[in-house]
C-alpha cells in the first residue's frame, strides 16, 4: 500500500496482481491503466461482462426461477377467452415510490399489450402504509378482481395473502425484499432473496423483477416458448473428433455432454454417453450442416443417421457480417465465447444462437426498449447495488434514455435541461427521480403512474408540470418538516450518545418519512429512523450507511411489528401504535451496547496516483468503462502528487463553490470544488490533488474537467 500524507488525511493505493492485471489486457483488451484499478477494487474476473457489454443476451433468464412458469399459465389463465370464457378481472397493488411505480408501469403495459381488457392498478395512497393491508384486501375482494399481482412488495403479507386466497383471489407475488421464516400462500413467488429460489442474483429491484416476468410473458408468445433444442459441434483434432452437445430449453442451458472419438475406430453410438442426445426426438441445430455431418460420419460410421439442422440461414439474415465465416473464424471474434472457459467454438455457437433466437423477435428487444428504460430508472432510485446484471440494465437503461426516449419522458427530460446530453446515474438521481417520488410522498402516486402509462401529449404536459409543481410542494414540506425537528434531533442524539437519532412526532406526514430520516442522517452522520402516526398505525422509515445495516438492525425488533423490510441502507416498518413507547425504549437501550467499527485514521482511498500521460489519455477510457456509477460502483479517484493552480475564484455567494485552472502534463484543465474547505490563496501554487474525472455537458457539447475532492498545498 502506497500512502502520501497529507495535512488531514493520507492516501491509500491498493497494490496490483500483475499476474492478474496481465490477463485481463490479453483476454479482453483492457489497457494496463484500466486493467490494474479493475484489480484494484476487487472485481472479480467472470464479472467483467458486466462491464463490456450491455446486451439483454447476457442478463440471466427467467426461467431458472420455477414460479415463474406457474406466474406465466395463471397469467394466461386469467386472459383465457377460448369456450366463451370472460377475461378475469387483474389488480395490480405496487408501492408509492419509484420503484414501485415503474414495476406497476411494467406489469401494467405488458398485460395490456398481452390483451388484457380488465386490469386495474393499485397503490398506497394520502396515509396509507407500506404493502397489503385488511383494507385494501378487503377493497379488492369486493371489486370483483380473482387474480392479483403484487409488485415490489407481498413477500411478507403473509395473513393478508391468506385472506385473499380464502376469498377465491389468487395472488403472484413479485418482490425483491427479504422474506420472513414463512412464505405467502401465494399461486407464485418471485424473489430472488427467497432461498432456493434458482435465480443467480439476488439485489434486483422490483422493477427488475417486474421485467423479467415481462420479458418472460412476452417470450410465451413466441415459438420459442418451451422449446427444447439440442446444440451440436463436431471438432477435428489430431486424429481425433470430438464431439460436444448442449441442450437448451428456453435458451437456458440445463445440460452438457462431451465423448472424443478416434478417428477409423469403430465405435458404437449405443456406447457414447451421447445417445440421450442424438437419440431422442429434440431438434439438433448445428452450423455448416454438410461439414458437421460429415465429422459425425467419420466418429460414428456411414451407417448412423443423425437429423440435424443448419441455422446459418437464420444467422446470416440476422447477423450479415456473419455470412460466410467457419465457426472457427466466428470464434476468433466472439463476445460472449471470451466470458466462458468451455470450449470456445461451442460457446460461440450457443452465444449466437441465443442471440439470433432473441432478435428475431421485436417483442424481446426493440418493442421491450421502454421497459428496460422503467427497470433503470427504479433501479437507480431505489439505489439497488450496481453490480451483476443491474450495470446491464442502468447502462442500457440510461443509453435508451438519452437516444430514444418514450413520449412519456420527453417533456420531463426537456424541463430539466436533459435534451441531447448522454445520462448518468446523477442525472437521474438529482433531476428524474425526485419528481417521481414527490407523488408518492405527498400521497397521490397515481399522477406518477398516471404520466408513466399516457400517450397523450396534453395530458403527458398536465403530469408532468403537475409533478414538478407537487416536488416543489413537498420540498418546501421537507424544509418546514426538518426545521420543526433539529431540536428533537439534538436531543435524540445526545440520548444515544451520538449513536442514532430517533424522530417521533405526529406532525410529520408518512410520505415525507423517508427524505427526512435520508436528510438527517447525510446531515448528522448517523443512522435516523423517523416515525409517523397514520390513525392508529406507526409507520416509519430508516435510513443510514456503512457499515450499519438498516433491514438487519429492524431484524432485532421484528417480534413488535406488523410488517418490516427494506435493504441496507433504507428500511421501513408499520406497528401498532400501542407498541411505539416500547421500541424506542428498546432501541435506545439497544444502541447503549452497540459498538461501532473503530474509525481508522481518515483516509481516501484512490484508483491510481497519475503521472502526466495518464490524465491525457487513460483516465478518461477508464471513465467510460466503470460506468455507470452509483452503489457499490462508486465514481474513480485519482491523485495528482504535484500540479500547478492557474486559476482559482468563488463563484456565486457561496464560499464553498471554486472553479480553478490546473496545469498538469503540458494541458490546462477545467476544474471545480464543490466543498472548498481551504481558504488559503491557491493562485500559482503547487498542489496535490484528489479528483474525480466527469464530463460537463453544456449546449450539446461535453468539456472533460476535474472534480476535485480535496487540494492540499505542497510549497
């Protein structure tokens, strides 16, 4: 570890793996410079597709989640119309913030476009709490509805999806919060924090599980719907031929077969533990027919006939730079063959298979566009971690977002002066997200989903100036909201001995809840649990950061609630307000025997210390693939030893906001500081600097600067 003190803090550089750092550049091109902070931070290798690609082919499927098979034939029961049969009528009961919105939005559109002509949407609305409750249980048995879904909650309604069932209404629920010791008596669960679930990642959002029941519904109606395939590759070696098999069903891969055959031996294929494949009725695909058959011939006989297919036509037609090149040659050049370690041929084959199968259909790429738009913008909002398939799905998300976006975002992107500039993670964080969740924290939710689900160019103007007149609303709420606190925020805090502040007052509407506890705890420090009284229910929100744990620390007091869940930085719970004086004596008492992780000596930990080639060149590739940024992706810091400031002044009233000129490498470059803490005179002195690289967007044309994080005097 390489350290380089500064007056208040130090610099902490983790070493490198060259073994590690060598084969990364080789395998996937990555420069040494990118190559060695991918090392640096940790990142495993079979990861890195995550970062290199964005294509819906390398997100997982669906259909390694069994209940989502049991989600598709209810689904299709409920729009059954055959024998004269009458649609069934379908609620969809989502949550009030973004992510639950957009999973509402996503289930919503896909039924429609399914051809559901009975379905309703359904959210918490003025006071009403987090999930199901006997209320609008009780609601939703008396309209009619016999199928409901739930989205982006359900997973703990344990009684009240009891209810339902008891009263004739079956209930899918999709979810992504963690599940009590038992599960809903519901037709299908999909929550990939359900254990045994099957499904290979468990921090989607429930937008994100939204989509993939989407996308799911939306394959049933293709022919590749339960389809089984068996892939074929016949490869010659040194006088030998082997031979590999891969079934897929659903495009999902549930089994691999190999044998090696010498060539003029001869060798039953009642012996070769590939009969199951070459014997049984599934279609076997291959590429170049003539060449795999011959192969086959040789490791087999003449006597043996093997039906097989030729996808190349379908291949070529899809994929023209495709035509004419041995899978050999494909191989050499294959995206998805270099994030596996099978044999590359086969990998290449089922790579485009895949690949071709998906693009054959709009349904599950161009027509699916808006949906991956919704699955990343509630994924960002419900600041889900950024890694696995969720950089997929941001990356993409944020692309579509900026090249094509849905008439549903135009009039709000062009509000917010995001027209024509390529979106990131802070974009949306700090200018979308905050106008989608002000519905639903002043209660009224629908408007929200209301803009999300319209085609209509009036009515899209009328939302979305509805929306921000109703964020400056709340934001004004928020302000009135935290001044009537600060005091009781002091005291709290001295009670726990500065451990946690816990806010309890009746005055504080339960949509505003979660902003208030974020507020406090970014202002104080500490994790902040607010409480809110709705009729005779405790509804509150918490909120903190590393390394406290909010939906585990909830965990401890799960025995007082009614319903609790969440994630690790943002958690929430609903209790009877009978039990509200014992939990906060509890967690105070509670808070007494906790100890935090003792602070080590402050310092930043940065990607690389730059010598002057690399703030040239380098940084600024390495920019563009480690995003997008966000959790657990958080933005590249890098240490200049030694530059000169050519400039410095405040800008505005605030003494906290610089603009500087840095000279470093033959180049003069743009600079701010947004919590200048050095009043100093930096003019013409000599500087270490920490800063994050970024690109300032103005008028259609993007000026690399630096964002500085801290400048320390060296002179």
């Amino acid at each position: 570890m390489v350290k380089d003190k500064f007056k208040y803090m130090k610099i902490s550089l983790k070493s490198c793996d060259s073994e590690r750092v060598n084969s990364l550049c080789e395998r996937y091109g990555l420069s040494v410079f990118s190559s060695c902070i991918y090392n640096r931070r940790e990142i495993e290798e079979d990861k890195i597709k995550y970062y290199l690609e964005d294509d819906i082919i390398y997100q997982h499927s669906p259909f390694s989640v069994d209940d989502v098979y049991s989600a598709i034939e209810r689904i299709d029961e409920a729009l059954d119309e055959t024998d004269g049969r009458k649609q069934e009528k379908i609620t969809i009961y989502g949550d009030r913030d973004v992510d639950g919105i957009t999973s509402t939005a996503i289930i919503y559109k896909t039924l429609k476009k399914l051809g559901a002509k009975s379905v309703e949407t359904r959210l918490p609305v003025d006071d009403e709490g987090y999930g199901l409750s006997d209320k609008i249980v009780d609601e939703i048995i008396e309209s009619g509805t016999t199928l409901v879904i739930t989205v982006d909650n359900g997973i703990s309604a344990i009684e009240e999806i009891k209810k339902l069932e008891k009263n004739g209404v079956s209930v899918i629920v999709l979810d992504h919060h963690l599940p009590l010791e038992q599960l809903p008596p519901s037709e299908a669960i999909f929550d990939p924090k359900v254990e045994g679930s099957g499904y290979p990642f468990s921090d989607l959002a429930g937008c994100g599980v939204a989509a993939k029941l989407s996308w799911a519904l939306n394959f049933s109606r293709t022919p590749l719907w339960n389809s089984s395939v068996i892939l074929l590759h016949a490869e010659p070696g040194n006088g030998t031929i082997r031979i590999s098999g891969v079934r897929l069903e659903n495009l999902m891969e549930v089994e691999r077969c190999y044998d090696e055959f010498v060539e003029g031996e001869k060798i039953s294929i009642y012996s070769s533990p590939l009969l199951s494949f070459l014997s049984s009725n599934t279609p076997i695909v291959v590429l170049d027919k003539d060449t795999e058959l011959n192969l086959l011939k040789k490791a087999f006989g003449k006597g043996v006939d093997i039906s097989i297919e030729d996808f190349r036509p379908n291949l070529e037609k899809i994929m023209p730079s495709c035509r004419g090149k041995s899978l050999f040659e494909l191989s050499l050049r294959s995206r998805g063959a270099r994030y596996s370690d099978g044999p590359k041929e086969l990998e290449t084959l089922i790579s485009l298979f895949r690949s071709v199968s998906i693009y054959s259909f709009d349904s599950l790429t161009k027509d699916y566009e808006e949906i991956m738009i919704l699955e990343a913008i509630g994924t960002i909002a419900d600041l889900m971690p950024l890694r696995d398939e969720n950089r997929l799905i941001v990356k993409k998300g944020l692309k579509l977002l900026s090249s094509k976006p849905p008439l549903c975002f135009s009039y709000l992107l062009s509000r917010q002066n995001l027209i024509g500039k390529p979106l990131s993670v802070s974009n949306v964080s700090y200018k979308i997200t905050p106008i989608l969740n002000a519905s639903g924290r002043m209660g009224k939710p629908d408007i929200a989903l209301s803009l999300l689900l319209s085609n209509s160019d009036d009515e899209i103007v009328r939302l979305t100036d509805s929306l921000i007149a109703l964020n400056s609303e709340r934001q004004k709420s928020e302000e009135d909201a935290f001044k009537s606190v600060s005091e009781k925020a002091t005291e709290s805090l001295k009670r726990s001995d500065g451990k946690i502040i816990i806010i309890d007052d009746e005055k504080i509407s339960r949509g505003l809840t979660g902003s208030i506890a974020s507020k406090l705890s970014n202002e104080y420090g500490v994790p902040c649990l607010v409480l809110a009284l709705v009729e005779d229910t405790i509804s509150g929100s918490l909120r903190c950061f590393d390394p406290f744990n909010a939906r585990d620390f909830l965990s401890n007091f799960d025995y007082l609630f009614e319903d609790y869940g969440g994630h690790k930085y943002a958690a929430g719970l609903r209790m009877d307000k009978s039990k509200k004086d014992e939990f906060i004596s509890l967690l105070y008492s509670y808070m007494e025997t906790f100890e935090e992780e003792e602070e080590n000596e402050k310092t930043i930990e940065v990607d690389a210390i730059l010598d002057e080639k690399d703030l040239e060149n380098d940084v600024w590739s390495s920019l563009n693939f480690f995003s997008p940024y966000g959790q657990e992706s958080p933005e590249l810091k890098f240490y200049i030893p030694s530059a000169i400031v050519r400039e410095a002044y405040h800008v505005g009233n605030s003494d906290k906001f610089m603009r500087l000129s840095i000279e470093y490498g033959g180049y003069i470059w743009p600079s701010v500081w947004w919590n200048a803490s050095n009043n100093e005179s930096l003019l013409g002195r000599n500087v270490s600097i920490v800063f994050t690289p970024e690109v300032n967007w103005w008028k259609g044309q993007g000026k690399e600067q630096l964002n500085i994080i801290a400048i320390e005097p060296i002179d």
